[in-house]
C-alpha cells in the first residue's frame, strides 16, 4: 500500500486499535482524504489469528519489543512488549476485552478530564461492540466486534470460578460491562476461533475506499510545525523520507509509549529534557512522556493433578475477578486471573504443565515516564514503568497473593491441584520478607501502557477534554496515553471507547 497524495485532510499516525477505528471512523466521509501510516507491516502473521498462540507474537516482528530502563525496585529490566502491526496490541494481546469498574472512570473529571465518566463513554463502548446475549442497555448490539466468551469453557477455570465463590466471593453475571465486582467469564476477541483485532474488525472491510490511504513499513520521525499549528508528518519508508502535509488534524494512535516519543522527537515536551537531548524546541508542554502507568503483575502457579485441556480456541485467561482488597475502597484494586497455562516470569523455573492464578494491582500509585534517550528516531526511548516505586503497591500486591492463594487452596481445585510451585511454601506470611522478595522476581509487565498524554486543565495536562494538544493547533492525541489514571481492567476496550469518541469529536 502507497500514498496516493501528498495533502489530506487527516493524517493518522499509528495503526494500531485508535488508529484503525480513526481511519475507519473519518474515512466514512467520502468528501474527506485520510492517511493511515503504521510503522510495522501489511499482512498479519498467521500466529496472531490462532488465540492461544498469543506469547509467541511477544519479541517477534509484530511487537517492538523495547526493555524499559533498569526499575530500581527490582534491579532488573522489565519486558516492553507493544504491538507493531496493522492493529497494533489487538493483534498480540491476550485477547481479553472488558471494561473497567465504573467507579475507575467516575474519577477522572476529578482529575480535570470533566465529560469523561463513565457514563459520557458508555456510547461509545457500545458503538464498538456487538456483545450477543448481554444487555442492550449497557452492552453493543451492532458494533464492528464481536466479543464474547469461550463457547466452551474449560473445566479447569469453570473450577477456578467455583474456587473463588467458595472462598466468599461474590459471581458476577457480565464482568465485561463495567458494573460489577466478583468472579465472571472474559469476554474475548475472538470469531468463529480466531483473532479479531482492530484491523480485522474496522480496518481491512474498508480498506479499498479510494479517500483512505494506508501505509505500511513507515515509521514517522517527526510531525512538522509551524508557528503553533501541526500541518503534517515525515516518515521514512524504503530507506527514503516522505513529508505528508494535512489541512485539518494530525491525530496520534501510536499508544503511551509511541505518542510521547513522537511528540518528543517533534520538539514537545519539556523543555529542558529537549534541550539536553539536542531536539529544538518547539513548545514547553512539561508533561508529555511523565505519569506513565502499567498494571504490575505476580502469580500463583501449580502443577496440576490431572491434565488441563489446552484448548486453542480459548482465551487463555477465560475467567476473571475484580476485588477491594479493603470494603472502604472506592475503586476495585486487586484482578485475579485465571490462566490455563503455567504463565510465570521467564527467569522463574516452574512445572511444563499446569495452570496460573494471577493477581495485579488496578490502581497503583506509581508513576514512571517515557523520555528520549536521543533525537534519532531509529533508537528507542527510555521507558521507566517504575513498578513498585510507591511502596503502597506492594501493600495491595501482598493482598493480591493472599487472595490468590485461598482461591487456590479450596476444595473446588482439589482434583486439579498438583501442588504449589510458585511462590512455593518458602514464602509466607504477609510481613515476611519472602513475599516482597517474590513480588519483586515475579513481577510481570501486564502491557497497560497509560497516562503519558493526559487529559486534564493543569499546566502538566498534555491534552484538553476534546483530546487537542494544549498549545498546538491541528493536533490530537487519541489512545491510551490520554487516561487520567488507569482503569480497573485490562485497557484495550477503552481505547476503542477513546478512538470511537474522539472520532466523533472530529466529525463535529
């Protein structure tokens, strides 16, 4: 796929899931020319259509596969996986699609991002989805998705699920929606057993309208600047510079860790961060690439006392819980995962066969940052999640375990509990140092890249609540990097709820 112009009306920067509901959203008006530009390739790999084949897309061409910086609590660097292909992390992730808690959302207007509650995002939720079975009131009945989940569970997490009402928890009847806490089934990503990304669902059936152009293998540098207004891009494709101009909005879809690194690279950001790396400044915007936020991840692995069907059709965490680790909390803290897999750390040993219960933090206080580690487009920035540097998070991670642990423990598992190998029965109690130092060798990144660009009115607010960058006309940021704060799930279902307004913002 090529240009077919030089001048658009948008352009999209990043094809991943905002950027293909953007193309596909804006392109619906014919009087209008749309260019989608995404560094990684044209054909998907013919891992990402089968669901349980998802770990291998991790490190392969479809993912960046960036490490972040050395993170002071653990000593060590942390994976960075994020999706590089038409769908971006739609087209790697693990295929869960759910909202978060209501209350996750209902915070950020507090946060400046007024008309952003859950309720203001509840139309678009649903105009991304078709969710049969559920209830129209709250779910899609006619949206580019299809999301559901498993039509045939396996008896190893219908076990889970039986574990964790046993142990007191309450069972929810649509963890997906975003009303309930308790255990449920996740929906997924998933038609007729295979994947369906961003790409799939909005993208590819509207690929052939002669007013959209997408570009593959093109990676753009730098957007261009003049005076205050942003009128286009440079990109590099087969080793040559390309400029695309535009005459009415830049949007960025590159996600929270893609958009900071462009809108720095493009000289906006803070300015002395600028300065030192040799990038002329554009705009003082001091908080681009700051408030990065990821959902730390442990988990609770067994053997199992009798085989588990691997069933490649399956989201491999086909089940789930959203808990308050403390009943006076306002938002849900602590997901619990059911995994049919031994999914551990890979520096960790552990059995070949078994399962996982897994547990992450959904509201952590720690904040990290994305920053330039140079001016040259081609060289990755330095991503510092910083897990664990406030130390209230392992506070909730230490109940997340314990809680993991007594779902593990009860008799609904009891045929297909082999015996605990991590953490194992060296690690204790919860003011035991074993558990701090288990929560620091098995923390896993979960991919929820977030809150880099932030909607807010405060001077470190890099967008405005109709997602313009504060400062630069013709310029908007439309993915993961907006949210406030994190939300209390995993992230990709509200980006879509993201791209689907902010493509409405523009068509008003």
């Amino acid at each position: 796929m090529g240009p077919t112009a030089s001048s658009y009306d948008y352009i999209v920067v990043g094809g991943g899931t905002a950027g293909c509901v953007l193309a596909s959203r804006l392109s619906e008006n014919a009087n209008v020319r749309v260019l989608l530009l995404e560094a990684g390739g044209q054909e998907p790999l013919n891992a990402m259509a089968v669901p349980a084949a998802w770990p291998t897309l991790l490190g392969s061409v479809a993912d960046w596969a960036d490490t972040s910086v050395v993170q002071a609590a653990t000593g060590t660097v942390i994976p960075v996986p994020r999706g590089r292909a038409l769908g971006g992390s739609s087209s790697i992730n693990g295929l869960n699609f759910l909202r978060g808690h209501r209350s996750s959302y209902d915070v950020w207007p507090d946060f400046g991002a007024a008309g952003w509650g859950f309720d203001d995002l509840l139309p678009f939720f649903r105009r991304s989805e078709t969710a049969p079975g559920r209830d129209p009131a709250v779910r899609g009945v006619d949206g580019p998705l299809t999301v559901a989940p498993a039509a045939v569970a396996n008896p190893l997490v219908e076990a889970c699920v039986e574990a964790a009402v046993e142990s007191g928890h309450r069972r929810a009847t649509d963890i997906n929606g975003g009303l309930e806490t308790g255990f449920g089934w996740s929906d997924g990503n998933i038609v007729d057993g295979a994947r369906q990304s961003a790409a799939d669902a909005y993208l590819r059936p509207v690929a052939g309208r002669p007013n959209l152009d997408i570009v593959t293998d093109a990676r753009v540098g730098r957007l261009r600047v003049s005076g205050d207004r942003c009128t286009g891009v440079e990109y590099r494709k087969a080793g040559m510079t390309v400029s695309a101009s535009c005459t009415e909005e830049v949007v960025l879809t590159a996600g929270a860790i893609g958009t900071a690194q462009l809108l720095l690279l493009s000289g906006i950001g803070p300015e002395a961060q600028l300065r030192q790396t040799g990038v002329e400044v554009a705009l003082d915007l001091p908080g681009v690439g700051n408030g990065l936020r990821d959902h730390p991840m442990s988990t609770v692995t067994y053997s199992a006392g009798q085989p588990v069907p691997g069933i490649v059709d399956n989201l491999m965490g086909e089940a789930l819980g959203l808990v308050r680790t403390d009943p006076a909390l306002d938002i849900p803290d602590v997901q619990i995962l059911f995994v049919s897999v031994p999914y551990r750390a890979l520096t960790l040993p552990g059995p070949d066969s078994g399962y996982t219960i897994a547990f992450s933090a959904m509201n952590p206080r720690s904040r990290g940052s994305v920053r330039l580690a140079s001016a040259d487009a081609g060289v990755p920035p330095l991503v510092d999640p910083n897990y664990f540097g406030d130390e209230a998070d392992f506070g909730t991670m230490t109940a997340g375990l314990r809680i993991a642990r007594e779902i593990g423990r009860a008799a609904a598992l009891s045929s297909w509990r082999g015996k605990e190998a991590l953490p194992g029965p060296g690690v204790r109690g919860a003011d035991d140092n074993t558990v701090r130092a288990y929560l620091r060798e098995s923390l896993l990144p979960y991919f929820h890249y977030t809150s880099t660009c932030r909607i807010g009115t405060d001077a470190t607010a890099v967008v405005d609540t109709d997602l313009r960058v504060r400062g630069i006309g013709g310029l908007r940021v439309a993915d993961a990097s907006v949210m406030p704060s994190l939300v209390s799930a995993n992230t990709n279902a509200t980006v879509y709820a993201i791209a689907e307004r902010a493509a409405a913002l523009i068509a008003a």
